[in-house]
C-alpha cells in the first residue's frame, strides 16, 4: 500500500525531487502520467496523481490524463 502524500510532502525523485507535491508543476505530474505511472499500483506518487487528478487537469489541461 502506498504512503499518502500529501501536498506538503516532498518530491521523492526526479528533476523536482525535494520540492513539496504542491509545488511541482502538473506538467511534470501528467508526464510522469503518461509515462506508466497510470499503470502503478505500488507507487506514492501514482496514488498522489489519482487522488488529485481533477485538480491536475484543471492545471494542465491540454494533457491527456486518461
């Protein structure tokens, strides 16, 4: 079961690793999205994404998020 980040938790990883969850951009976010992380059940990160994706694709709308 993944932890549950909350917005002012940390990035784990990445180029914005170290930057609180609400900070990193939602590009980066539907990135990480489009690049199998819809697909992981495991991560914190992919929970984080599912559980603000409303708020993500307001964000960054021009992504596609499904």
């Amino acid at each position: 079961m993944p932890k549950q980040l909350r917005d002012t938790d940390l990035m784990p990883f990445g180029i914005h690793k170290g930057t609180p969850m609400q900070d990193v951009p939602a590009s980066y976010f539907h990135w990480l999205w489009i690049n199998g992380m819809r697909n992981d059940t495991r991560s914190d990160v992919a929970d984080y994404i599912r559980r603000n994706l409303t708020a993500l694709q307001k964000e960054h709308p021009d992504g596609i998020w499904e």
